[in-house]
C-alpha cells in the first residue's frame, strides 16, 4: 500500500505570490485593552486587514502575483481554488470572483476550500492531482485568511490577515518541482466555529499535543520515513505557524535546525495567517532559495489533520523569482495601528 | 430579493480588470468603455484592459461620504490619468491623506467598493489605485 503520493505526470510549482495588508496591531496594544501581561506574548505583531479587503481581494493580488511569475495567460488555468475559513459570503464562491478578476472565468473549474488552516494545502493537493492526472495543464490553489478572533479570547492575540497563491502546472516550466507529498488526518475537534457564529471556539491546550503536534509530527515522521529522507536532505522547512512556539518546538523534535526554520517563521510579524499560514511561509523560502535546494512544507488544520510537500527549486527560479513583489516587501510595509482603530476596521464596533 | 445584482453584474469586466475599449478606426483608447469615439466618430471598438499603471492627476478627500459609503469615510478619491490616456476617476486605498501627491506614480487594485443593503446584500469589488511601490 503506497501512502506516499505521487503524480504520474511530473507537477511542479510554476508561480507564487504573497499579500498581507498593511496594518499592523502589536500584540503588547492588544493586551494593554485587556490587562495582559507585556512579556510572553505568543507574538510581537499582527497584520490587519483594511475596510476594504477581505478574503477576496487578498487572493486577487497574490494570484496576480502568481500569475506574473507563471508568465502564462489566466486562460490557461483550468481551476481555481481558494482555501480559507474566511469566506466573505456563507453561500457564493469566493474563488468565481476571484477567477473574474484575474481573467481565468470560463473555461474553468471553480471553488471554495474549507478545513481551517489546512484549506490552502489541500487545495494544492487537488491542484498537483489536476495537473498531474494531465487533466489540465495549469491549476491555481490559494491559501487566504483574515483570520477571527474573540476579543480577549487567546487567539486575538495571533489571528492575523494574509496568504499566498500557488500556479501548479507540468515540472518541466516549474521554479519548483514536487517530489511527493503525503497526508494524515483524524477527526480531532481541537478548534470549530458553528454556523452564524462570528468567531470560533478552541480547546485551549487541546490545541497542541493532540491536534497540532500530533498531525505535525507523524506527518512529517512518515513522509521523511516513506521517502527515505532525513531533516538534513533539506535546506529549507515550512510549518504551520499558529504563533512562535508551536512550529519551533516541532521542528526541535524532529531534528531541523533554527536555520532551515526560521526563514518561513512570519507569524511573529503577520501573525497567524490560517489556510494561508504554511503558505507565505513557503513564499518567503522560494524568494530565498537556491537551484536544488529541497524545502519542506507542512501545513496543519485542525479538525484535523496536516499535508506534507518536497520540493526541489530549479533554475528557473532564479529567473523569475523578481516578475512580482516579493514576500518581504508585504512585510515591510506596516502603518500600526491601535485598538481603536483595530476594532473599527475589525467591524468589532456595533453601529446601529 | 436581492437589489442592483443586473447593474453590479454587467459591469464586472470593467471593474474588476480594467476593461475599456480601444476604436478600430483611431486606435484611441477609452475607459469606462464608449460606443462612439470622441476622437473620429467610429462605432468599432475591441475590449481593451489597461494595464493599471498611471499618474495622480488630482485628489480630494470626503468627510461626508455618500450613501453607501459612511463607513469608509473619511477617504481619498482621485483623478488617475492612466500609461495608456484615459483618465479615471477612482477611490484611493493603502495610503494616507498627507502622502498624496499630484504626480506620484499609481497601480490599480482590486477592493471591496461598498456593500448593498448593508449586512444582507450583494458585496460590491472594483478597481481603486494605490501608490505605486
């Protein structure tokens, strides 16, 4: 029984694209509302989205992005997919909108991603599966989130704004080619939000040992396992990032270094991205990455369950890396903003 | 039932995109699209999108926004004379009123413009422009 999947047409990465808006709320401004303690804050800042952008508008700019690196016309994608547990209507596509504004409508499949913060990677997976099964030759899968959270619950602490969006497309037009990938699920409700709810529930520290470290770590263990590979055939990992701690701690459990790690560790600037979250991580190392570098990527979504790539950068690469804004320009942009302001763009302040 | 869906919805290639129309006979380039040149009278035109780049020609800000748009207020809108000549009136995002400056280099965006009937209807997304970085 072979676990490990691979695509029998070889699939690779043909272009990406980050976004995250430009404000920015410090953790330490958020706990000074609430009377919480300015040291051991889970991160230093988180991204914001403006009044006018939400799920939608964030995924047109970082597929736009995309494309441009792709340097292939919208026409030629046979899908869009947009994972995010932000969806700005319960009921209507967001990814139709988002294929409309890039040109790709027609032709074309469409639809909306569901499954927390793994949405964007399992998009990938079908994107890889499109591609791979030569069904099409082009698939777009995008990971976007303006992330809800309960004020002065934990998680307004982290839940932050941002994503990144992925052209799959043949290997040999990639930047990255995909050796296999792997996934592993179990139904573990770590983390939820019921129909007409604004902002979700948690399990506190249910959170970690069970769903986050328990996925995490036995993907990654049986994906290094299935292959062959140990922690040092790669220069590069990407873990989901829900604060600093948690994909740090992974990471020393599994043998990878700070220095494969910390590049694609955003969260303690943007903060905790959801389906886009392993994503812009994974942005940030293809802005960085050499020719035949091999990166990990693992992403985990509670309910729950995580997804695990290897990838080998190519030449190309090095090509087309600068046909789009990089991931640190995103980051560098940042007009802090305070509670005040946070709650209003939040839509936290009830007007009628 | 749902209002404005028919006016929103014919509109979104040119909201969306930048989708004007370039006359067959001319070759000038107009945006939002025309049915006749203003420059020779010819009535053929292809679609045209531009590719979002522009000038700010001029700006203001609202404090007293229309109906729709309170809660955006206030906000800059601007006149963007576009690479290809059309000049297009639009809303200004990721900028502060005192970094606006007649001259400085535009890109077009894609954004959420307002929504009908608050909570309940349709999200309205178009084009505003934001300095270029």
């Amino acid at each position: 029984m072979n676990q490990v999947m691979k695509p029998k047409r070889e699939v690779g990465i043909i272009g990406y694209g980050a976004y995250v808006p430009r404000y920015r709320i410090k953790a330490q401004e958020i706990a000074r509302v609430w009377g919480g303690a300015d040291e051991g804050l889970p991160i230093e800042e988180k991204a914001v989205p403006g009044l006018d952008e939400d799920t939608i508008t964030m995924s047109i700019e970082a597929a736009r992005n995309a494309l441009a690196r792709a340097q292939i016309d919208p026409q030629q994608l046979r899908a869009v997919w947009v994972g995010s547990e932000s969806h700005p209507y319960a009921v209507k596509p967001s990814s139709t909108l988002v294929a409309e504004a890039l040109g790709a409508s027609g032709a074309v499949l469409a639809g909306d991603w569901q499954f927390a913060c793994k949405a964007g990677t399992e998009a990938m997976q079908a994107a890889i599966a499109l591609v791979g099964s030569e069904m099409a030759d082009y698939a777009l899968a995008i990971g976007m989130d303006t992330a809800q959270g309960r004020p002065h619950d934990a998680l307004e602490y982290t839940a932050g704004a941002g994503g990144a969006a992925y052209v799959m497309g043949p290997a040999e037009n990639a930047l990255a080619r995909l050796e296999a990938s792997y996934s592993y699920v179990t139904d573990t409700p770590d983390f939820f939000r019921r129909a007409y709810q604004h902002y979700p529930e948690h399990g506190n520290r249910f959170t970690g040992e069970p769903a986050y470290f328990e996925h995490t770590l036995t993907a990654t263990k049986n994906f290094l396992e299935l292959m062959n590979y140990t922690p040092r055939d790669f220069q590069w990992a990407v873990f989901h990032q829900p604060n600093m701690k948690f994909p740090l701690q992974a990471a020393h459990e599994l043998g990878f270094t700070r220095d494969q790690v910390m590049p694609a560790l955003l969260v303690g600037k943007i903060g905790n991205t959801y389906a886009g979250a392993s994503l812009i991580g994974m942005t940030n190392v293809l802005d960085h990455a050499k020719p035949k570098d091999r990166i990990l990527l693992v992403s985990f979504g509670s309910g729950a369950g995580s997804d695990a790539f290897s990838y080998v950068v190519t030449d190309k690469l090095v090509e087309r890396r600068d046909l789009a804004k990089r991931t640190a320009f995103y980051l560098g942009r940042r007009e802090f903003i305070d509670y005040a302001r946070y709650a209003r763009y939040r839509n936290k302040l009830v007007m009628n | 039932m749902a209002e404005n869906l028919a006016p929103n919805w014919r509109l979104r290639e040119q909201r969306y995109q930048l989708v004007g129309n370039v006359c067959l006979n001319c070759g000038a380039k107009f945006f939002p699209p025309r049915q006749v040149c203003t420059n020779c009278r010819g009535a053929e035109f292809d679609s045209f999108q531009f590719s979002g780049k522009g000038e700010l020609y001029s700006f203001t800000t609202l404090r007293s926004a229309p109906a729709g748009f309170e809660s955006y207020a206030p906000y800059s809108v601007g006149m963007v004379k576009l690479d290809e000549g059309p000049l297009v009136e639009a809303m200004l995002t990721d900028v502060n009123e005192d970094e606006l400056a007649i001259g400085m280099k535009m890109e077009m965006v894609t954004r959420k413009i307002r929504e009908e009937e608050g909570e309940r209807g349709l999200l309205v997304y178009g084009y505003k422009f934001r300095p270029t970085s």
